[in-house]
C-alpha cells in the first residue's frame, strides 16, 4: 500500500489541488486581512463564479482560459459592489453585523442558484480535460498543471500589486491601521471596496481554472470554502505566504487521507485539522496573534 | 414575577387557536413556526444575551433530533425518555464544545467559524455513520400514542410545542432578571471589561452555551417526533442554523420575545412566497438571507429592540448604549 509508485503521485497530485485551494483562500486572507472579517459568501461567490465559467463556455464558446480575463474582472466589480453597498452600509461598522450581512449574502446568492439551475450537476467537456505528461515516474493532468501555475502567478500578482503600487500601499495602509490612514487621506470605504473585489476575483480565476475538470452545481463552492477556512487558519488569517504554504499542505493531506480513508472521510481528515488548530493556535503556523 | 406575565398572556392567547383554528395546514404551519422559535431562543441565549453568534446551532438541534430517533428505533428506549436524553446529549455536547472554544479563547470571527465547522463535521459523520442510518436516513415507526409520543391531531403537538416554548420563554426572562444575565450582558458588551470587573468569562459563556445547547435541541427532538424522519441534510444542515439566528435577530436579539415574533414572521414570508412564485426549492432561503441582511440594515436591533429603543429615546431616558449604537459613533 505504501509503495512510492502510489504515494509519490498523490503527494504530487495533492500539491496540483492545492494549488486551486490556494486561490480560494487567498482572496479569504487578503479580506480578513484588510477588513477583519471572514467573509461567509466566499463559497457562493465560487458557485456563481463556476457557474459564470460553465455558461460562458455553453452559450459563448469561451474556453475556461480566456474566459478567466472576462470574468476575473466581472467578479472584481461584482465583489466592489457587494462591499461598497451593500455590506459596508449594512453592518453600520459592527464585526458582528459584517458577519451575519457575508452570511445573508451567502444564503442569498446559493439559493438563487439553486432556484435558477436546480441541483443539477452540470460539467463542460474541453479536449484537454483528460490530457496528461509524463514527468518520467508518474503522469500529470494538464489542466492541473496550469492551475498550479497560474495559481503562483496570481499569487505573485497580488505580491506586486501590494508592495509596488499606490492602492497596495493603501490597502496595507488601511489593514494596518484604519484611523490613521484615513487620517491620511485614503477612502477606507473604497479601499475595503477593492480588497473585497480582489479577494472575490481570486474567486473567478480559482473557478476558470477549476471547471475544466470539476463540475458544477449550487453547493460546489461549500466544499471548497470549508478547506479554504482550513487553510486561512492553519497558514494565519490575513497571511498570504501562510495561505499558499497551507494550501500546499491541506491539499496533500487531503490527497492523502484520500487514499487511505476514502473519499468522504478524507474531508473529515481536513475538518480535524481545522478545528485542531483553530483550538490549540488560532493565530495559525504563520500569523502573529489572534 | 410581575415580570412573568407577558409570557402567560401571550401563552394563553396562543394555547386558544387551535379551538378557532381547525385547519390542518394553519396548525402545522404554527407548530413549525414555534419550533423554529424554540431552536431561535436557544440561539439568543447564547447569541443574543451573551453576543457569541454560532452559525452553527444545527449541531445541538441535529444531535437533539438524532438522540431521540435512534434511542427508540434502535434501542427500544420510551420516546420521552428519548426525547429527555436528546436534550440531555446536546447539552453535553455544548459544554465539551464551549469548553473547547471558550478556553481558547476563540470569539467573533472564529466562534463563529468554528461552529459552523462543527456543524458539518458532524453531518458529515452522520451521512457515513451506520448507526445513523448513513445516507439513508432514520425512520421512527408510526405507533400513536402518548406513551409514543405520537399524537393523531395536530392540536396535540401543537400544545407541546407550545409548553417547550413556554418553558423557553420563562427561562429567558428569569436569565434576563437574574445575576448571570446581567453578567452574560457584560461579556457581549465588551468582555475585557467585564473580565477587570470580576466576571468569569468562560464559565458564564459556557453555561450560556448548555442551556442554549439544550433549548434548541429540544426542537430537534420534537423535529424527530413530529415528521418521524430524520436525515444528515436535514439535522446537520443550515436550513436550521439559519432560522436559528434568523428568528431572534428578525424579532430583536436579545429579547425574550425577539425569537417567538420572528418565527412567526419568517415563516409567514417563506410560506407567502411559496403561494406567490410556487414551491420551488431554495426559493425561501433566499428571502430569508435577504430579509436577514435588510434587518440588520435597517433594524439592527430587530423589531422589539428598535420598538424599546424608540420608546426609551420618546420618553427622554438615558439611552444604553449597544453594540450597535457604539459602532455607529465610533465610525
């Protein structure tokens, strides 16, 4: 059972999901990190953002890849609007209004879907779904090669957008220390705007990358979004290296426990993890406190 | 005492319907109402009064509803005795889990997270596990009777439920009078310095998460022997944790009356709109995630709260400050 022919592709395959994961939890961390909430519409937003990705390739023929740079930008303004009117003037300010707002939203657009689509389960074929290389001691699917790439793309994206630009500078300004910037002449209201609309476009890209070989229906983001939380946590909420490393990490546990428990109980293997260090570290591997 | 009698008013007015009402469809519409308004003020125990929302109180409502099927299909156990050691389980299970968290101090953001985590570890398990039936579900056999636990007429589960939620509401209002409601204010009102003041923290929180725990299983259990159906979707799902914190923050959290008024009102939308648009599936969900988020909007203090509060800024008197309000100045 143990052999390195099984064991070595698992890890490997476990490192390729968890380079979608880290999307996911990406746009999870840099929301907490900036507004200090986690935001509970993440996993609706990927359902509708999956969904996006499923339409356009039926009714525009838009293969996933180039449809991402029509829907990465679609899912900032729909993020920049959800914060900016509705969330923002909702929660009056209140951490725990913000909460039950992300929460209501999530309800909201889950249902809408599955009022819309029903629970169908819908998959797009593209020619490349099934396609592998041969990386000499295992094979490799190539749209997962492409999300791990893109992934770290998206990550080193973010990385420059923060540290070299005036929004960036701005957005760290804002996660640092709200009253001050503000003091300083940056809109909070609109920086907490465009961190909400970056995170929900992490969202849109994770979606593109996925639907290629996932499938979609009104539930699929609630997966996705529990082990992002797990992620978010384990790696320290608002911790963007801490989300990919504990991304890398959740995905080959979950490849892992996968093999050894089966498919359902493999979640569960994620789930301990989650609650293990949310009881025992809450401020995460990386983070500095809670 | 004195203080007791708005509940005893409004439990006699609510024990008479079912002599007016005779429909069938009314009287379970009211009996699921006030269901949810049980699982509801179990929730604003804890979320209400003592500020830390779960978002995941299916957990107490599923191992309530669980507890009592299985004692007494796979057991042969009474139903009452059942039912009685469904509360019993929950609350159990609240305080390992207050435990847990409290002293880890997880509040707000995590609290929250880590209920809802809970929730689905749990459905999940319950969607494997043999004992619970797996996929499939447990089935509590049809055997009327008041020893079964099993009524013929809708009226008698009716007034059932309408004791469980008598009980809710006298044990609300005897919290909100008491010493540990007075402190369970002070934590949801700022918990440091409520701590520099003298207040156990965690043992206040984790008695208000027992009694939370057991309120709202007690509505998981009256689920079980009301629809004799219970499955992992169903016990574990967020249909419930929604209502749950739904109905006190519609109706006023942290008010004794806030769960029983927005049960009445959330079910009555969610039924509305199945008579206007058909009954399609999610379609009441999403009014209620709307209706939740325009509440906190435009009533952050829910129906009763904004009433009080209206009344208290009319009359002149030194207004308390909330959460809400504290916000609203600071930002």
């Amino acid at each position: 059972m143990l052999s390195s022919a099984i064991l070595i592709p698992a890890v490997l395959n476990g490192l390729l999901i968890g380079a979608i994961y880290a999307l996911v939890a990406l746009g999870l961390t840099l929301i907490y990190g900036v507004l200090h909430i986690i935001n509970f519409a993440h996993g609706a937003l990927l359902s509708a953002a999956l969904f996006a990705a499923f339409f356009s390739f039926r009714l525009l023929g838009l293969d996933p890849y180039v449809a991402v740079f029509l829907l990465a930008p679609m899912f900032f303004v729909i993020g920049y609007t959800l914060q900016r009117f509705i969330i923002g003037p909702a929660s009056h300010g209140d951490d725990r209004n913000m909460l039950l707002v992300t929460l209501g939203i999530a309800v909201v657009v889950e249902n809408a879907l599955l009022y819309a689509f029903r629970a169908d389960t819908r998959t797009i074929d593209v020619p490349y779904a099934f396609q592998t290389i041969d990386v000499g001691w295992t094979f490799l699917a190539i749209p997962r090669m492409v999300g791990f790439v893109a992934a770290f793309a998206v990550a080193l994206t973010l990385w420059l957008l923060m540290t070299f630009t005036d929004v960036g500078r701005a957005i760290r300004a804002v996660a640092k220390e709200k009253l001050g910037a503000e003091l300083a002449g940056i809109d909070v209201g609109h920086i907490y705007a465009v961190t909400f609309g970056l995170g929900t476009a992490c969202v849109a890209i994770a979606a593109c990358l996925l639907i290629p070989t996932y499938y979609v229906n009104p539930h699929v983001g609630d997966a996705f979004v529990l082990v992002a939380f797990t992620i978010v946590v384990l790696g320290g909420m608002g911790s963007v290296p801490g989300a990919l490393i504990g991304a890398l990490l959740v995905g080959v546990v979950e490849s892992l426990s996968g093999l050894f428990l089966g498919e359902s109980l493999g979640q569960i293997g994620i789930f301990l993890i989650f609650i293990a260090v949310l009881l025992v570290r809450p401020s995460g591997l990386f983070g500095a406190r809670a | 005492m004195k203080s007791l009698i708005p509940i005893a008013v409004v439990l006699a007015i609510l024990a008479a319907v079912p002599f007016v009402v005779h429909s069938n469809v009314m009287l379970n519409f009211l009996v699921v109402a006030l269901m949810i308004a049980l699982a509801g003020q179990g929730w604003n125990i804890l979320g209400g009064y003592g500020g830390q929302y779960s978002f995941g109180h299916a957990v107490f409502f599923g191992t309530g509803a669980y507890v009592t099927a299985i004692l007494q299909m796979r057991y042969g156990i009474n139903a009452w005795v059942g039912f009685a050691a469904g509360v019993a389980a929950a609350a159990a299970l609240g305080a390992a889990l207050g435990a847990l968290t409290f002293r880890s101090g997880l509040r707000g953001s995590y609290f929250a997270l880590v209920t809802l985590a809970f929730a689905e570890v749990l459905r999940i398990i319950a969607s494997v596990a043999p004992i619970t039936g797996a996929g499939v579900g447990t089935l509590i056999k049809l055997d009327l009777g008041i020893r079964t636990f099993q009524f013929q007429s809708r009226a008698a589960f009716y007034w059932v439920i309408l004791a469980l939620v008598g009980v809710s509401l006298v044990t609300a209002q005897l919290i909100e009078r008491s010493r540990f409601g007075v402190w369970l204010v002070a934590v949801r009102e700022n918990e440091d310095a409520a701590k520099a003041l003298g207040v156990d923290a965690n043992k206040v929180k984790l008695a208000a998460m027992v009694i939370s725990a057991a309120i709202t299983a007690a509505a998981g259990c009256f689920y079980a022997q009301y629809f004799l159906f219970v499955d992992s979707g169903i016990a574990y799902g967020t249909w419930i944790s929604v209502q749950a914190l739904l109905t006190p923050i519609i109706g006023g959290v942290g008010t004794v009356f806030g769960p029983l008024l927005g049960a009445l009102i959330v079910k009555s939308l969610g039924e509305g709109a199945k008579l206007v648009a058909g009954d399609a599936p999610g379609l009441d969900l999403i009014i209620y995630g709307a209706v939740l988020v325009l509440v906190i909007w435009f009533a952050p203090r829910g129906l009763i709260g904004g009433l009080a509060h209206a009344r208290r800024l009319l009359t002149r008197h030194d207004v308390p400050a909330t959460p809400s309000t504290q916000e609203a100045r600071r930002g």
